[in-house]
C-alpha cells in the first residue's frame, strides 16, 4: 500500500484484521459524484458534470468489485460516453500494472504504470491502497469516485440524457428491498469469500465460510419457481453484485479461497440465474475468466508458485465471447 504517497513492501492482500483474525476491507477515499447539471450528489463536491467524453474508468477484469461498473456502464449505453482502460490481470509486487496482456492496456491517458501512480497524482502524500475501479476526470486531472457501488449509481442516474433508459438499475419504488439485499449480500457472500479467502484464523474463516453458503442456500430458494430477478420484476443493482461473484465462485473462490463446500454448478437454479445473466447484451464481454483465474491465482499468499489451474470447465462459459473485450475501450 501507499504511505505518505510512497510504495511501502509487496503487495499483501490482508492489510487488516478484526479481534477475531478476520480479513478487513479498506474503505474507498475518494467519493464525488457525477450529476447531471455538476451539482453535488449524495457525498463529495461539485463541479462534476455529466459530459461526453470527459470521464475515464479504470478497471482491472479480475476484479468483482471493477466488473459492477464495466457492467452498468454497458447495461446504460455508456460506451461512447465514458472511456476504459483495463490492467493486467496479475497482481504484482506493486499492485496493479498496465501493460499490453491480451486485454489489458497501455494508461496513455496518464502515463503511468502502476495504479498507484495514479493515487499520487491527486494526492502526492495519499495513504492506503491503490484500488480499482477508478473514475477519473479528464478536464480537472483528479479521481472521482473509486467506490465501485456509487460509481454503479452514477452511471444509472448521473448521466441523465447521455444513458439509456432500457435499465433502471435502482428504481425509485423498489430502492429500499434493493438496499436491504445488498447488506446482506455484501457481508456474506460478496465480500464474505474474501473473508473466507483471507482469513488469519480458523474461527474467522468458518464464520465466513457458512456465511458465505448460508447466503447460496438462501438465493437458491429466492430464485425458485418464475423469479427471473432478484427485486421485482427487472435486473437491478443488485442482480449485478450477484453475477460479479457467481461468476468468479467456480473458477477461483471455490478451490483458492477454500469455499468448497458446493459449487455454483451445483445449485439448479443459481446456474440457470447465471446463464441469464450472460444473455442480456452486454453482460458477456465483461468477463474474461482468463484474467480472473490468472488474477487470483497470481496472490502469492495463497498460491506461492503461481500456477494457474486449466480447469474447471464451466457450462456457461459457452455464452462468454472468444476474446472477452468491454467495448468502447480506449483513453
């Protein structure tokens, strides 16, 4: 991580442990939002306008968290508005590298080559890690947002007439059933496999174990019978944050973070749930399994030789196009 804005040791992925030995997620730092007219939105400034071809995401394919944001700003018709880049997927002894991996790329945006070169570019003494994704702002040289959950609101609702209106990703009458699932989905599976993958302890990681398939169990039985969606009758935020983890279990959660007592294959209907996820236009090219299973196994605390499994072979990954692109990509 950075500390007074230098590079301090490798990267680690536990940079925080609760009383119990449990893994601890940074909380994101920078936290503007984009609004249709600049005014400012829930937290932050303003002077952030909705503007074609102002703002640029940064984002890493491996990354769940990255992969909300590559997906609303599909689902909102934002390619041509907001540009990407994309780093390469293994995770490096400086975080996270650009570079010309198949589907990744050169920042000739920024210059720069490691992530956190960009942090210090807005704040010369920043402290604390150097995530994505990252929203930056092309006219004011700064970051916007690198909270993945408000950079998905931003997309469905800060770029008024710039975005499609096929998706309302959180609709006004449903907000309160979306948040409530989000919660929970947040601390038991989304961010309960990290918990389970980097736990210290034994009692913290069969805590976040059972959280994590109490949560499977639990979604299984809600998408039963004709329910297509999590809330309502629409794919919202919150089917997004579901996808981004389903679609990683199998192939890298499963075996490296020890969260092998079923997989995704193994539930009916959360299969069936994640094939239909693959079919609405523009989910697909949004997951590269190569940068996922490449991603993940590259973290030396868990995998110290750095081989990368060729398995498991996943029956939705017939729906995944054959070199897995976001479109629009491009400084």
């Amino acid at each position: 991580m950075l500390v007074d804005g230098q590079w301090v040791e490798n990267w680690q992925p536990v940079q925080a442990k609760d009383e119990k030995g449990g893994f601890v997620r940074q909380t994101s730092s920078f936290r503007n939002w984009i609004t249709p007219d600049g005014s400012p939105g829930p937290t932050g400034e303003s002077g952030f306008a909705a503007t074609k071809g102002r703002y640029h995401l940064y984002v890493a394919l491996i990354c769940p968290w990255a992969s909300r944001t590559l997906i609303a700003r599909s689902l909102k018709g934002l390619e041509d508005v907001v540009s990407v880049s994309v780093v390469e997927p293994t995770l490096t002894d400086q975080g996270w590298r650009f570079g010309d991996y198949p589907g990744a790329d050169v920042d000739t945006l920024n210059g720069v080559t490691w992530m956190h070169e960009l942090y210090t570019r807005v704040d010369p003494h920043y402290t604390g890690r150097a995530t994505v994704p990252v929203l930056w702002d092309r006219e004011r040289r700064t970051i916007v947002n690198n909270e993945s959950a408000d950079i998905v609101r931003m997309f469905n609702s800060g770029f008024g007439t710039l975005a499609s209106s096929n998706h309302d990703l959180y609709p006004e009458a449903l907000r309160g059933e979306i948040d409530d699932l989000n919660d929970v989905l947040y601390t038991q599976l989304n961010n309960g496999v990290y918990r389970t993958g980097f736990a210290t302890t034994q009692q913290a990681y069969d805590e976040a174990f059972e959280g994590v398939f109490s949560m499977l169990d639990t979604l299984e039985a809600r998408l039963s019978g004709s329910t297509s969606w999590l809330v309502g009758d629409q794919l919202t935020e919150s089917d997004i944050r579901l996808f981004v983890t389903l679609a990683r279990f199998d192939a890298a959660y499963h075996g490296l973070f020890k969260c092998n007592r079923r997989r995704v294959a193994d539930y009916t209907n959360l299969s069936r749930y994640l094939e239909r996820m693959l079919e609405v236009r523009g989910v697909a090219g949004t997951v590269s399994l190569d940068h996922i299973k490449r991603g993940y196994y590259s973290i030396k605390a868990l995998n110290p030789s750095g081989i990368v499994p060729l398995g498991p072979d996943l029956a939705w990954a017939s729906h995944l196009p054959a070199t897995p692109r976001p479109s629009g990509v491009g400084a």
